[in-house]
C-alpha cells in the first residue's frame, strides 16, 4: 500500500492488515519501483492502491481506507504519475 518513515534509516511498509518495519531509506524504496511515488517527506504511496485524493486537505486515502499526508509537490508528481498509468 504504501511506505512511512519514522525513526532514522526505518522504514514501515503498511499493508492492507500489516504493518512491517525493516531498514532502508525512502530512495532506495522510490527507486527500486515505478508504482511508487514520494508524496512527502515521510510518505512513498503505490499509484495502483490509491483510492482518492484530496487536494485541499492534502491527503490521499488507501484503498485500505488508510490517509497519507502530501505536500504540494508530492500532490503533483502523484496526480502525474496516476495519469501515466491510466
């Protein structure tokens, strides 16, 4: 679903009834796939969980039902990314 960062160099992976933790850095998780798109600072979401978005709350809900926080940046590279994969 999607990738949250926490403590230094932590990762937690949120999956749809899990969560995991492990050791990376959020470039690493960005890089290693094309469905994932840095939101914000702490957050990397895959494109094909994404339920909606709202831009004047600057979040984006999980199909999950789960909500991430954007910034403005993150709001225009995930309403890019989700118009290539149309």
């Amino acid at each position: 679903m999607y990738f949250s960062t926490g403590e230094v160099h932590k990762i937690t992976v949120h999956m749809y009834n899990s969560q995991l933790e492990f050791r990376s850095s959020m470039k690493e998780i960005v890089d290693a796939n094309a469905n994932f798109v840095r939101v914000h600072t702490s957050h990397a979401v895959n494109v094909l969980n994404v339920d909606s978005i709202h831009q004047l709350r600057k979040e984006v809900k999980m199909k999950n039902g789960e909500i991430c926080k954007m910034s403005v940046r993150g709001m225009k590279n995930l309403e890019k990314a989700l118009k290539n994969n149309e």
